[in-house]
C-alpha cells in the first residue's frame, strides 16, 4: 500500500464517520426540539443501529493496521494528518475494546434515557430516573476500563472531558479555587444585595425571542450558518463549520436566563464557525476539549456578557425591548443585578462566584458513583447534603436538586469540571488578550469583532489540531488557575466594596 | 444455513435499512424545517454517504443469494416473511443494477436541488433551478433503465409509485376521466359562482395553529406519536407507525389553505400510525404505494372534508377561532366556498373537480422529460401552454406555474399521477363504506371514528402486505374509475345545479 493510497482510505473513513455523527446529531437534535413525546422506542432502534455501525466500521482491525502504517511512515505526511493518525489512533484503541454490541445498547440507552429525565424532572420524580441512571453508570464504569485500564474508572472519563486531567490534578485545582472564594462568598453573606427584582418581572418569551436575535447579531453569528431553537435545556450542537445550531429556554420571569444562554452557547456557536476549512470532515473538526469549549462559552458569557462595557452596550436595545420592565433601571444597576452572588439551586442560573461551588458537588458525586462508593439511590440525599455544606442552600425537591442537568441523560459522567477549567482558561486568555489589544473600548460600542478575532487565532481555527494543554499554552502561557481566582476577587470585592 | 438463520439475517438487514432511512429523513426533515439556509453541503456530504453505505449495504450479492436461498424455500415463511422476500428480491433487483457511486451522486443532488428549488421558487427564476433539473431528468432516466430495462423509462418510473401503472393505462384513465369532466367544467363556466371572499380575509397564523390542533384531534392524531410543523410545501413524513410528522404552511390570507393541507396530510398519518406492529423495521412497513396513500390523504381532504356534513360539524370552532372574519357566513356558505369549482394555476389549493386538469400537465411534461422528447429548457413554455389549453388559464410567472411543486426537486417523477389515481380509489372506497354502514351521521358530529375503522380494517393495516391493486380489490373490489367521476358529476352537478 502507498501512503497516497492510505490517506485517501483514512479520508474516506473519516467522512463516514462524519455522516454517522451527522445522523446521530439530526436524530437528537430532532428528540429534543419537535419530536412527539412518545416516539423513543423508534428513534433508539435506529440510533443503536446507526452506533453500531459506526462502531463495526471505525473498531474493524483493518482500520488498526491502516493506522498503523501510516504511524510508521508519520515523516510523509503533513501536520494535520499526523494529528489526525495520532487521535484516532487513541480512539482505535479504545473503541476496538468496546464489543460492538454493548456500543450499541449505550446508544439505545441514552436515547431512552433523555427521555426518561424529561419526565422526570418534570415531575420531579428521581424514583422513575434512577434504574436508568443505574444503567448509565454501570456502562461509564465499565467503559471507563475500556478507555484506559490503568487508569481508575474516573480518572479515564475525565480524560476523556479534558486530555491529561485527573482526580489528583482536580482535587487540588478545586482545594485552590474554595480556598481563595469561599471567604469572598462569606464576606459577600454580610454585604446588602443589590435590587434585581426587575430582572424577574414578566418579559414576554416573543420580546425575548428579538432579545436573542438582537445577541447573535452582537456576537456576529450568520444565522445563514448558525440557527437558534428552543430546547428544555439550552446547548450547541455542530454538524460542521458551516453549520451550528444553538437552542435556548424562555422563562418568562427572568430576563437574564436565556440571555446568558444565548451567549453562552454562542460562544461554543463562535468556536465551532472558526475552526478551519482544511480539517472538516476530520476527526480534528470540532472544539478540541470540553475544557476548552466551555472557556469559550464562558468567555463570551461571563468575562464579557457579564461585564460594565458590555453591558452599557446592549442596554440600550434591552430598554427598547422591555420598556416598562426596566423603567428606572440602568445599565450600573443591571450590571449589579446579573453579576448578584448568591449560593442558589440552579447551576445554569448561577452566577460566576459561586458557579465553581455548584460544580463541585456534582465533582464529589461522580467521584463516589463512579469510583463506586456511591450507590445511584443515595444521589438525592447526597446531592442535598453537598449544596447545604458548600452552598448552604435547602434543596426543595429533586427537580432543583440532583434532576436539574441533562449531562448524566446523556452519559457524560466526568463533564462538569470542563465548565471549571474553562472558566479558568477564559479568565487567562483574557489577561492575555487585554495585554495585547484595546479590549473594552470596542466591547463597550458593542464590537466584540477584535475579540472574535483574537479568539479564532488564538484558539479556535485550530479545533483539534492541538491539544487541550497546547491551546491553552498557545493562546496565554502555562496554565495557571489563580488568574482566575485572583480576578473573581477582584470583580466581586470591588462589585461589593469588600 | 438454516431458514431461521436466514430470516434472522434478512431482519436485521431490514432493520439497518430502517436506520438508514430514519437518518435521512431526519436530515430532510432539518433541512426543510429549522436548519439555517446555507448549510445543504455538509449535509449533502453526510447524505451521500449515509445513501452510499446503505445502498452497498443491500446491493451486496450476499444479499441477493440470501434472498435466493429464502424464495426457494418460501413454503417454509409465514406470509409477511414472503412479501418481504418478494418486494425485497424486486428492489434488490434494482439496485443492484445502480453503481454506488451514481447512487451517492444522486442522493447528494437531491439534497442540493431542494435547497436550489427553494431559492428558485422564491425569486421565480427557472433559469437557476434548470441545470439541477437536467442533471435530475438524466439520472431519473437513468434509474429509469436500471430499474426496468425491458420497459419504456417514464413505465418503469411510474411502476415505481404505482405498481402495474403504465402510460397506457393512464392514457386510458385521464381520458376517461377528461371527456366526463370536462363538459361539468364547461357547464360551471356558464353558472353563477357562490361568494368565497370571507375565506381570504385576513386569518392571522396564531388562530390557524389553533384550527390545525382542534383538526388534528377531529381525525384522532394521538399529539404523543403525530406532530406538525411548518414548511414551505406541506408533506408527512414517516419515522414508524408510532413515529410520524406532517407539515403545513399559513397563507394568513386563505384559511382553506392551511386547513385542507393538515386534512390532508392527516389522512397520510392516520395510514401510517394504523399499520400494524408485526411489519415495522421491515420493507413492509409504511404505505403501500403512493396511490394508495393519496387515495387516503385526498379521502380525508376530499371525500370527508368537503362534504356539507363534516364543514357542519367542525363550522362552529371555525366560528370561534375566527369570528369577525366569518361574520354572516353560515357552514353551507362555507361549504359552497370550499367546493368551488374554477379553473386556477395552484395545484394544492385546486378544487376537487378540476384538480386532475392539474396532474395530466404534469402527466403530459413528464412522459416527454422522460421520454426524451422534452428538454427543460422548454418546460416552462409547454407548462403555460398546456395549463392555458387544459385549464384555460394564463400563468403570470414559473413561481406560479411549473415551480409551484416540490417533487421534482427531490427527484420524484411519475409521483404525480398517484393523486388522480387516489383520488379514484378514494371515491370507490367511499362507496363500498356507505353501503356497509351509516358514514354521515358520525361525521356530522365530527365522529371519523368509524371512518378511520373501516379505513384501518380494509387498507392501513396492511402497509406493504398486500400490493397496491390488491389493497384496492379487498376495499372495495375491481378498480373502477367511473365511480370517481360518476361521484364528481353528480357531486358539482348539485352544487351549481346544472
């Protein structure tokens, strides 16, 4: 076999792969937007079977002697290339350990399984959750022995979320950022709050809808490439660089929900647009990391949506929208509003101090389930005890509590600490950036086009071509997660006058 | 190999077929519905190797020699395994004669072509659609050849849809049902038309949503497994018999529109959700031919809906919904409105009695496209001279004239004959139910129960079981097209009371 020949196979491979994740996607994207309610069964059969095959192409050992080959002949073949070899090499290996058969039971199972949640948080029912969560976890373990043997259970899901990271690595990471916040949160616990009660008046989901609009505008998203639906739980899904979607959730009684949502999966929207031309239809397509995805996310959304110039910025047409909502207010005080730090319920209507806390509980409770010293029936309970000694909050029911998040529906066990690390990541690249450039002149006129612009050279044209620790070495030097604990203490002592 | 092995093997092949189609309907169903407008590429690419894989899938000569092996033993299956085996050699048949790559090309082109069509349709430029409708024509003839090598390509196309159908039985039946009905048309000419202008006054979308929920609950679509959206052109679309979507448009200045569409495409549903559960995830699942699904979609629009019996019964929540703009109008008004019969350029929003005007152009176009003794370039002049010819109307612009419909688009050619022939299935239908029980005192009080029983006893149930002739003779014995026009006649002959 000639290496040309090699490459054109390994192509060929990886565009299928491609079609199978656009299946998956198109399939999912229509469960959790117009699909009727009771229409699972149908939908699982054809997923498990679409996995399965996808599975039985990429496992079959002629992929694992192709890789090989062209591992051998790596001096001949290009930078992308050779990254593309190197990561499905990674995946082969893995995948090749996961019988095709228990690949497509998983597929099957988180297809049902989301299904599942919805009803149960909707009733708040954990009860009717828990046997497939039992399931969920059993697989995660037992893949986790497929992912790395060596590794212990959760140490290889993690890796998965975020190349090179571990318990040990996040134990200390997280000890770091409690130590330095929680006096901030205590300190704060003394402090008045600020009024936000305009923020819950009644805004009508049509006006929130031109809100959105009026978002993706600011943040340059082409809806010609990027559409905006409306899910239960917000998200970002890509099919390609030409082709994202986000999805956002109304609540009429709070402004500030979906507007952040919108943001924040803008932001994933923004990354995923950027990538590069020459790596689609590639494994290397796509955000390189949960951890880096989610710094871009919670870049736009909290460095800069939840800042005083952005903020003067887009005031102006909130008023507009929402005239008698906000009579009286102004952008100081909104600023005040959205940035309130409070220990509360709702993980994705945290705000930036004590967001890390609300992570940490369910860090704890992955740790336990999937190390096994946790039993699936024992989360609530669990789950209670955590939010009152980290966050000192009584957790009314389950659908505020341990139901809130679609993450385990979907099996991602080892997710969550991506949202801390990215938060990390971003409060570095933004030191970086603000030593580089004029950064809040423009943001305050509500150009964010020299951030994007940053952000795409620095971070997302590479997509995969990188890794996690290279993107983030590349765009601001060696990780060091007390730039972001020193900026939260900063903002919120000088937001609370500590 | 034993038998039971061999049918073993012929599920799981069906089921994976299953998975491929859901995966592309899923696609088709974003493309048409939420996806953002310039994202047919990636999708394009995902769909034509999605087409690819499924197509080398079945036309594997392991497949043919399977299906060999269980013909040979035929008297060993039960009578679906046989249908399956049957209908599955004929496909397999075909396919096997279409090179995987032409295949991949062809799914690739309809996807593009959609999207082409769409744009084309909106700035009524035919010049744009022309080159994607020259490569569709060519491929159809193409397939045509492959599908049918001993038969004509228009025969073997519209073998296709109407298994047994052939231009000489149609020439037959459209001439039949011309010389009947055209005299009818003459004579209306002459007679005073009834007022229909409330049904274009300004009917806002909101209220039409409202019209469609209550008439989707008049024909019994259980919410949970049938749900509706809006598109461009409305259409079903068919995960399983528990899965199923249809689609209609608001024209916000025409509430007949909307209305006979979600009837319309309602009737499909009901079809596809009465099947039964023994043959789903097979090659028997879904409607039997598309002359019998239109023979049920135009029985629920036609034959029911614009019967003075069924407007009586849902008239009052018209009323409700709209009251200003059906002020002073009364449901035999109503009824008057929705049957008159005039000649007009729009296929979808034609009346019952000069609707089959409308297929025999496209009849007349696509036996000479695909016969080779029309080119494109000459489509839109023949479409204006034969719409001027047979309906006596001018066409101001291809928006109105030969773009109005999607089929071509997605490469269906000799699907347009089906509405006629459903369209006379139907009214035989009717007639063998009036004679076995009563149907209009139920449908007077907005009861399709007993309609929608006898339907899914004498046709849905079957899905592909039985072939589209036999579905037919079992309803309501030998085709007999002068029970449709005979029913026509007498029907507009009361209506204007010649």
């Amino acid at each position: 076999m000639e290496v040309k020949e090699a490459l054109e196979r390994l192509d060929a491979l990886q565009k299928k792969m491609y079609a199978y994740q656009c299946a998956a996607s198109s399939l999912y994207l229509d469960s959790v937007t117009v699909a009727p309610k009771n229409t699972a069964q149908g939908r699982g059969v054809a997923l498990g079977i679409l996995a399965g095959e996808e599975h039985k192409l990429f496992a079959d050992p002629e992929v694992g002697k192709l890789l090989d080959f062209l591992e051998e002949r790596s001096g001949e073949l290009t930078f992308p290339q050779r990254r593309q070899v190197e990561e499905l090499s990674r995946r082969w290996k893995q995948m090749s350990r996961i019988p095709t058969d228990e690949y497509m039971e998983y597929a099957q199972l988180t297809n049902e399984a989301s299904d599942v949640w919805h009803k149960a948080k909707e009733q708040s029912d954990f009860a009717s959750f828990r046997p497939v969560l039992e399931k969920l976890v059993a697989f995660n373990r037992k893949f986790a022995g497929y992912y790395d043997p060596d590794k212990a259970p959760y140490d290889a899901l993690l890796n998965e979320y975020e190349r090179g990271v571990d318990m040990a690595y996040l134990d200390k990471f997280f000890a770091a950022v409690r130590d330095k916040l929680v006096p901030v949160i205590r300190a704060i616990g003394e402090k008045e709050q600020p009024d936000d009660s305009f923020l819950y008046r009644y805004y009508p989901a049509q006006g929130q809808r031109k809100l959105s609009d009026y978002l993706m505008e600011v943040l340059d998203l082409d809806r010609g490439h990027c559409g905006i639906g409306e899910t239960e739980h917000p998200f970002t899904l890509n099919f390609n660089n030409q082709d994202v979607r986000i999805t956002t959730n109304y609540d009429e009684h709070n402004v500030a929900s979906s507007m952040y949502s919108v943001i924040h999966e803008g932001g994933h929207a923004r990354y995923e647009l950027n990538i590069r031309d020459d790596i689609q239809y590639t494994c290397l397509a796509g955000g390189v990391s949960m951890g880096v995805h989610e710094s871009q996310s919670r870049f736009y959304e909290n460095l800069i949506g939840r800042s005083l110039p952005f903020i003067r910025a887009v005031f102006p047409k909130l008023q507009e929208l929402f005239p008698e909502q906000l009579e009286g207010v102004n952008a100081e005080q909104f600023y005040r509003a959205v940035n309130k730090a409070q220990p509360s319920l709702i993980r994705i209507e945290a705000d930036e101090l004590t967001y890390c806390l609300h992570i940490m509980v369910r860090y704890e409770i992955e740790k336990q389930l999937i190390g096994g010293t946790l039993e699936v029936k024992d989360v609530p309970e669990t789950w209670n005890r955590l939010y009152k000694e980290y966050l000192g909050v009584d957790v009314p029911d389950d659908a505020h509590g341990c139901l809130q998040d679609s993450h385990w529906s979907g099996g991602s066990f080892g997710y969550f600490p991506s949202y801390a690390l990215g938060s990390a990541y971003g409060a570095q690249m933004l030191r970086n950036m603000e030593g580089e450039m004029d950064v809040w002149g423009p943001v305050s006129r509500g150009d964010l086009s020299q951030v994007s612009a940053w952000l795409k050279d620095k971070v997302h044209q590479y997509g995969g071509l990188l890794t996690p620790a290279q993107v983030v070495e590349n765009a601001c030097g060696p990780f060091d997660p007390t730039v972001y604990t020193d900026y939260l203490v900063k903002k919120y002592s000088e937001l609370y006058q500590l």
